[in-house]
C-alpha cells in the first residue's frame, strides 16, 4: 500500500528561503512518492499565541500563499486546515486521558520553550498538551511518515508512545508513523546567525528583485578580505553558502577565484543577487497567480478539508469500535 505522510506548520507568518531549502523541498518531492497531507496547524498557533489572534487569518492566507508558490500543488496532495477537521479535536480528547502527565512534563521541546518564552504565559493546559494535539493529527490519518525538524523529534516519539498504549488497551488501531527528518538548512540569514524572523534576517519567498539585491547587498563576508585582491575564505562567508545553496556548480567555480583574490565581493554579490532573483522568479509568478484571489485559497481548504475529513472520520469510527463507546 502507498505510504501516507501527514505534515504540519504553524501558522506564524511568512516563510523564508530557509524553508523552501528544508522543509519545503522534502514536501514537494514526497507529493511524488506518497499520499500527502499537508496541514496548517492552526490550532497549534493558539497554544502560544492565544492572547491575540487577530492575525491568525492573515498568518494563514499568507503561508498557504507560500506553499503554492514554491510547488505544493493541490493536484497531487491534499491542503487542509486543522481547526476544519474537527476529528483532531475528538481524538485529542480521547488520548489525552491515556497520557501520563510525566510524559508531556519531561518533554525537552516543551522545557525548552517554556524557559524560551517566559513561564507564566505558557504554563497552561493547552500548551502542555500540544504534543497530545500533535500525536492526534498524526494518529487521526494513521500516517506512517512525518517529515518533521529535529526540534520535533520528541514529540512523535511521544505520538508513537500514545499510539502503542492505545493499541494495548484498545487493541491494534493505529500504525507506527516514522519520522523523516528535514535535511538541516546550512542557508544562514544574512547576518550569518540562523535565518529566522525573530533575528530580522530573512530573504522571504515573497520578497521582490530590489529587496533580494538589497538583502543580498548586506550579507556578511569574509572579515579578512577588506579589498578586492584580498585572498578570501569562504567558510563563513553568507555569499557563499547561498551561491552553493542556489548554484552548487557556479560555486566551485567562484571559490578558487575568491581565494586567490580574482574576484571581489562586491561583483560576488552581483552574481549571486542575480542567481536569487531568477530562482525565485517562478516562485513569484505563481504568487501572483493566487494573490489576491481568497476565493481560491477558500476553496482549496473546503476540498482539502472535505477530502482530510473523509480519512479522519473512518479512523474515528474504527477508535470508537476499539473503545466500545
Ligand atoms: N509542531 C509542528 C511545528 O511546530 C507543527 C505540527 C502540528 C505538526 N501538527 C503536526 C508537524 C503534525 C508534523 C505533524 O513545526
């Protein structure tokens, strides 16, 4: 039987070339191997970010925006929305009564972030049982593969816990689902920290030409190379791990120039500003494509979610059957 792989993302706003390189890319060659659902985790979002979410439709609009714009393609996999598929919410209820409190309190990603992001805020319900949510978005599909970031790995460790001691309590429902770990982006921002939005060092998908020339204008180089016939290094360099990121040939080209001071940064820029723009130039084409119409984006999630729901409800008829209730 085909593989079904069931993968998520918070909505919390736009998404970056750090994306399209690692989770984005491993989405899109899966549409071609398996049955794919892709999901926005909205209710996920709420876990942390209940206070205010007024932005949560625009966050959504905007990421599902970026996932047809780098290839996700409704034809070969199924988009939905979580908080669509009410199931979630009924096997999350179930499960959670089967989960030791120990186990979501020893959870490094969950002690991570409540330390991360103040403690008062996040000590919550909700937020405790976010890996609970998970393992029921997961376990609803019986997905075997979840492509997931390292950060993650604890929790479907977690999933395949719940799921075992479902199966023996209530006899065999559910599949073991495997990870598939994201290659780690070597992409750094352009400060040369991690690409993330909270460090304002972010090419996003949806940035145009002028902006990615600026961007690329300000990334880091070699501190050592201060004029042009400078020998280089170009471990370290921003530039760099872009060029090899975009155009792995064009980059064992440019490296021994650099090193034997051939070729300066300024015109290494210019190159590489280049190489970008025309990368992400289909990436906007098909933006624009969907920009602006809400309608469509709206009826992308109606199918998928009607299509998620039809899989989902079938596997809560066979846990209700498991549970005699
Ligand atoms: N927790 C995941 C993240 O922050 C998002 C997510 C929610 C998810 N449900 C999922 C990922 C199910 C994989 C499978 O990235």
């Amino acid at each position: 039987m085909e593989k079904r792989v069931l993968s998520g993302m918070r909505p919390t706003g736009r998404l970056h070339l750090g994306h399209l390189v690692g989770v984005l890319s491993n989405w899109k060659r899966l549409q071609d191997e398996a049955e794919c659902l892709y999901m926005v985790a909205d209710w996920h979002a709420l876990t942390s970010d209940y206070e205010n979410p007024s932005n949560l439709l625009e966050n959504i609009h905007e990421m599902v925006l970026d996932w047809l714009s780098v290839g996700i393609d409704t034809e070969r996999c199924i988009l939905f929305r979580q908080s669509e598929v009410k199931e979630h919410a009924e096997l999350h209820l179930l499960l959670s009564n089967i989960t030791p409190l120990g186990w979501l309190e020893r959870n490094p990603t969950y002690k991570e972030q409540l330390a991360e992001l103040g403690e008062s805020r996040l000590s919550t319900y909700g937020f405790l049982g976010y890996p609970v949510l998970q393992s029921a978005d997961i376990l609803v599909y019986k997905a075997n593969l979840v492509p997931i970031g390292k950060d993650q790995q604890p929790h479907l460790d977690l999933t395949r816990d719940i799921a075992a001691r479902f199966n023996y309590f209530y006899g065999e429902v559910f599949p073991m689902p495997e990870p598939l770990l994201t290659p780690t982006s070597k992409l750094p921002g352009i400060d040369g920290r991690k690409m993330s939005k909270s460090y304002d060092n972010c090419v996003y998908l949806c940035d145009p030409p002028d902006k990615i020339a600026t961007k690329v204008k300000a990334m880091f180089t070699d501190p050592l190379k201060i004029r042009k016939d400078d020998p280089g290094h170009p471990e370290g360099c921003v530039v760099f791990a872009f060029h090899k990121a975009f155009d792995s040939e064009g980059a064992d080209v440019m490296e021994p120039l650099c090193r034997e001071g051939k070729i300066g940064c300024v015109a290494h820029k210019e190159t590489v500003a280049q190489i970008l723009i025309k990368v992400m130039e289909p990436i906007r084409r098909r933006r624009s494509e969907f920009e602006g119409s809400i309608e469509v984006v709206h009826s992308i999630f109606e199918e998928g979610s009607k299509r998620a729901q039809e899989v989902a409800s079938q596997t809560m008829e066979e846990v209700r059957g498991a549970m005699k209730i």
